[in-house]
C-alpha cells in the first residue's frame, strides 16, 4: 500500500491519498474519472510511501491530513522528517 501526496501543476495545491496500486491511481487523478481531483489537472507525484498492511498506510494518510499547513510542512515530509 502507498501513501501519496500529489502537486497541481495548474495551481500549486496539494493532494494525500493512499492506494494499493499507485500507478493507476495517479492516471485517475489526471483523468475525467476523478470527482475532486480532475479540476486541478495536471497532478504530479511529489512524495510516496510503501506500507505493508492497508490500515498502517490509512493512519499515516489521515495524520499527514490532519497536521495543517501542509506547504510549511511539505519539505519535512518529503526528507523524513515528519
């Protein structure tokens, strides 16, 4: 299972999901399919994650989520610091 944070490349903002197969799942966000995300399309992948189990990966989803401001935060995620 990944953790992900995407970047817009229309506007600078943010996307943290996790998924089983991160490939696809990028390719929806930059497709019609994706409710939220297709209006800020094009995304890029900034920063991922593995874990093992799906509720490990859950967690870490929902504290990246949940720390606020994320952009003074971003540069600390992306080098392990966080």
């Amino acid at each position: 299972y990944f953790v992900y944070i995407l970047r817009s490349l229309k506007n600078g903002k943010y996307y943290i999901g996790q998924t089983q197969d991160l490939e696809s799942r990028i390719k929806v966000h930059n497709s019609a399919k994706a409710r939220w995300t297709k209006r800020y399309q094009p995304w890029e992948l900034i920063h991922s994650e593995i874990y093992t189990r799906r509720c490990d990966a859950m967690k870490r989803e929902k504290f990246l989520k949940n720390i606020g401001g994320i952009r003074e935060r971003l540069n600390e995620i992306v080098s392990g610091k966080l």
